[in-house]
C-alpha cells in the first residue's frame, strides 16, 4: 500500500515534469520563429540598402558596384542628359529664330 503511493507521487512528479519541458519546448519554438521572423526582415532591409538598389539602378553590372562608382556612373549619366536637352534646346532656338526671320 506504502509504495503504491510512493510510485503514484513519483509518477505524478513525472507528469509534471514533462508538462513543464513541453512548455519549455513550445516556448523555444516561438522564441525561434520570432528570431526567424526578424531575421528574415533584417535581412531584407539590409538587402534594400545596397547601392544599385538604394539609387534604384536598373542593370546586371550595378549589382556589383560600390556606391561611389555608382554615384559617379549617375552624376555621368547625368551630364550627358544634361548636355543632350542643352543641344537640343539650342537647335530649337535656332529653327526658331530661322522661322521668325522668314516672316
């Protein structure tokens, strides 16, 4: 009778027990998805940050760029846009000023 009852409380000790590490696993578990979870969105926003990506850069080679070549490939682009409207601001100044003075 004595050591039924002593191999009930042990066994309800057990249970506990095992109750308390599946607790502990559920909580492990979150804390995992939750690091995933961030992870994942760290990874992203650092992904977001490279150069060809930060300046909006469309190109296989901006892949592989530091951000001062990318800044001098945009400032380049830049000032050859710049110097094609200017040429072609001038050349409609000039068909201008030809059709005014044939009037």
């Amino acid at each position: 009778r004595l050591l039924q009852v002593e191999v009930e409380q042990v066994a309800q000790k057990l249970a506990a027990k095992r109750q308390e590490h599946q607790s502990l696993l559920r909580e492990r578990e979150l804390a995992v998805q939750t690091h995933r979870t961030s992870s994942a969105a760290m990874e992203q926003e650092l992904q977001e940050l490279c150069p060809s990506k930060f300046y909006r850069i469309v190109g296989a080679a901006a892949n592989h760029m530091t951000e001062h070549e990318v800044l001098a490939s945009l400032k380049a682009s830049a000032a050859a846009l710049q110097s094609h409207s200017m040429g072609l601001l001038e050349a409609q100044e000039k068909a201008t000023a030809r059709r005014q003075s044939k009037l």
